[in-house]
C-alpha cells in the first residue's frame, strides 16, 4: 500500500475503513461496486448516486449516516432482525410513477440522522415530535410544543425512532431486507430541539454506544463557509436506501433570504443567523441530512428543507415524477427556490469535540483546506499503479472533476 495514502488514512478515521485496510481491490477503492448514474430531476442533473457507487473514503462517511424508521411500521423486530418495510416509492403516497429513478425500491425511513459523538445524533427539528412531561425540555427547548403541522408527514416521538444504520445498497448492488439488531439503536433521550420560529435541529442520545463506526467531524464554527463552497449531501431521500449528492454548492450564507410564496407575500426561506441556502439534489426523507464541505470532508449543516420534491406527470395521470429546477435556485416557490441547511454551529455547543474532529482538522491544515482532492489523487495514484492502468480519457476528465465523489 502507498505509504502516503496509509498515512492520509490512518490519521484521518473517517476515511479510513476495514476494506482499505484489508487491501481491497483499488477499483472499488475509487469507484465502488454497481456502477454510476445520471438522470434529470430536482436542480439541474439528478445527481443521486447509491452507496455501492462511491469510493471508499466517501463510503466511509455514509457508514455514519443512519435512517429514522418508526417502532413496528417501517421497521419491525422479527427475531434477532429488524424487518424494514417493503412499501415502494411507488407505491407511497406520492404515487411516483414508473418511469422516475428509484421507484422499485423500498421508501421506509422517515428522515435521516448522522453520528456525531459515541452515542449521539443529529437530525432535523420536524423529525422528532416532543413528548415531555412539563418541566423535562431541554435547556435550548423553545416554546412548549415542537410538533409543526406543516411536517406531520414526518417526525415521531423518541421513544417510537429506530435508528438504523446500514439502509442502503450495498457493494454487489443489493439492498438488505432487514437490518441485524447490532445496527439498530433507539432514541433514548432529546437531550437539544429547536424548531419553531428558529433553526431547525434536534440532537438525541441512544440507548447505547455504537459499535463500528465514527461519529462525523463538524465545522463547528462554520469558519470559511461562504457562496460556491462544494457541497455534498448524504441521506434517504424519499425514505429511500442510502443515497449521495454533489454537484452542488452553498448559494447564499450570512444574508436573509427571501421567496415569493404561493398566496402573493414573501416568505423568509433562510435566516442569514441560523441556516444557508443551496442546490443540493434531496427530498423529504433527506430531512437531518449531514451536508459536506466537499473540499474538508466535513459537516457544515443540516438539511431541513426545500422546495416541491414532486409534480404531475404529464404521461401518467393521478402519479409523479420528480421535479426538475435551474441549477441556480429562483425567486418564487414552486420553480426551484433553494434548499435550506441549519448551519451546525448552531447546535454545536451541544456536541463535544471528537478525536475525529481534531484529525480533520490537522489534515485539512495540512492540505490546506483540500483534503479530500488529496485524498482522492492518492486513490487514483494507487489504482493506476496496482493495476497497471491506461486511463481513458472521459474517465481521467471525470477523475479530475472537482465535484468527482
């Protein structure tokens, strides 16, 4: 193995993994196991790719992602495993038709959370409804009910969340249809929440320590996050198995944005204190989302909202198709206006530093706030060598590519 890259690696957990260390095959090191996909949707091309289609260092990363089922619905014990639902895309209540990406495969979580501390976890407000007895809330806790109707399709009580990691499609292109118990944790106790007439954010503590797996390195004060920084998503969009996003970037921070509702007012869609606006490809299910520094590998905020993930399908009526909007988000709700992140330092204060936090950020000084294109450079290096490989050219300009994950 190429010391360097060991080196890179080793000091840096979140890109480091058992299958590198193992001495995997440098193919699937760089370009995982069930091929890549490009289609149209919500800004500009669909930029949703499955687990297996990722390289290692970014596999990494989505090993600390988890999906929100509920207790007994979208997740059921059946002996030592936890069932997931078999409901598909198509077949839920957005009635996506069958020619849209992802229709056959099944859409259980509600919403998406991702580790940051051994047994903590991060998600959207909307995701967990409050069940407190008076005089138990939270420190930060605003107001005496966090459950905004405008999300009732989302969100349940602590005690109900399953936290499931390892939703996805795995490295030979299948998806689980259960999850072993080990994978499985549950809400335990809201220990932030933040909801109405304010950032969106929750933080919960598990019923255990995970096993296995690193909690993510946050951009705690969000130092050096402005408009065009990289940017890429990882979650369940739609409920469905683990999906990642990039070609996009921050489209405005540290400014009040404003929108053209549909009943002819203004809507302030992100609040220049509390959360930044971007064209990142996700859906309702990517609620909780870790949003990445492309560049630093790590989380600058939580994705919370959006505009319309679906509309009509023109050649299947009563069903959908997912909506289609400019690379650059507009003015008026309905055509395209941005989705919404909660900067993570606003609930940092409420997230100890890991050791995972502090390598990244010695390795990102050491790159100079470049890690991950030193990191991928070294993966490419290394499968050129080992395979003693031509590159063709359409795969050297996609190598070379920044939004390349």
């Amino acid at each position: 193995m190429n010391k360097i890259v060991f080196a890179l690696l080793s000091l840096l957990p979140l890109a480091a993994g058992p299958a590198f260390a193992q001495g995997a095959d440098p193919v699937t090191d760089l370009f995982g196991g069930c091929g890549r996909f490009k289609y149209i949707s919500t800004y500009g091309d669909d930029n949703r790719e499955e687990y297996c289609s990722a390289n290692i260092t970014i596999r990494n990363l989505a090993d600390s992602v988890a999906g929100l089922f509920t207790d007994g619905s979208s997740v059921t014990l059946t002996g030592k495993s936890y069932v997931y639902g078999t409901t598909t895309l198509g077949e839920t209540r957005d009635r996506v038709a069958p020619d849209q990406r992802f229709v056959n495969q099944p859409a259980a979580a509600f919403c998406t959370g991702f580790l940051v501390g051994d047994d903590l976890l991060v998600t959207a407000g909307h995701c967990v409804k409050d069940h407190l007895p008076s005089g138990t809330a939270p420190k930060d806790h605003k107001g005496a009910c966090q459950e905004n109707p405008e999300f009732r399709r989302q969100g349940d009580f602590c005690e109900n969340i399953r936290v499931v990691f390892g939703f996805r499609k795995d490295l030979g292109g299948v998806i689980p249809p259960s999850a072993p118990a080990r994978d499985v944790y549950k809400c335990a106790k809201v220990i932030s929440h933040s909801l109405v007439s304010g950032p969106d954010y929750a933080v919960f503590k598990l019923d255990r320590k995970v096993s296995g797996r690193w909690p993510l390195a946050i951009n705690r004060g969000n130092r050096g996050l402005s408009a065009e920084t990289p940017l890429f998503v990882i979650g369940h969009p739609s409920g469905l198995p683990l999906k990642i996003a990039g070609d996009a970037e921050v489209v405005a921070v540290d400014t009040d944005v404003y929108v053209n509702d549909n009943w002819g007012g203004k809507t302030k869609w992100a609040d220049q204190g509390y959360s930044f606006l971007t064209n990142l490809d996700t859906f309702h299910g990517n609620s909780g989302s870790p949003v990445f520094n492309l560049y630093t590998l790590m989380v600058e905020g939580i994705l919370v909202s959006g505009d319309n993930d679906y509309v009509p399908h023109a050649d299947y009526p009563g069903q959908s198709r997912a909506a289609n909007f400019p690379q650059q988000p507009v003015s008026d709700l309905g055509k395209g206006v941005g989705e919404v992140c909660t900067k993570i330092s606003v609930p940092a204060s409420r997230i100890p530093a890991t050791g995972v936090e502090k390598a990244a950020l010695k390795m990102n000084a050491k790159y100079k706030n470049k890690l991950y294109p030193a990191i991928l450079k070294h993966l490419i290096e290394q499968y050129r060598k080992q395979r003693n490989y031509i590159q063709p050219e359409h795969e050297r300009r996609q190598s070379q590519a920044p939004q390349y994950i």
